[in-house]
C-alpha cells in the first residue's frame, strides 16, 4: 500500500499526504511546500509516507 501512497505522492503531493495523515498540519504544511515549489512538496510527501 506504501507503494501506492508514494506514486500518489509524486504526482499530487498534497493527495498521498492526506491519504496517510488526514486534514492535519503535515497536509497544509504540504500545500504550501508543493505552491512554493513542486520538488519540495514531493519531498515532504515521500518523506511523510516512509517515515510510517
């Protein structure tokens, strides 16, 4: 199921976190890092599903 979660995650950073965390802060920390830059948001997002 990581797998999943982790090609979400690429392609709609915001998506794969929600999945895995919910509306929490990690999700709106998300949206902000993915409007900044695509790459971080992918970053934060991987990282989120692999911590767990």
């Amino acid at each position: 199921m990581d797998i999943i979660r982790i090609i979400i995650a690429i392609l709609l950073p915001p998506l794969g976190v929600f999945l895995q965390v919910g509306l929490g802060g990690h999700f709106w920390l998300n949206i902000l890092l993915t409007l900044l830059g695509y790459i971080p948001g992918i970053v934060h997002a991987v990282w989120i599903i692999a911590k767990k």
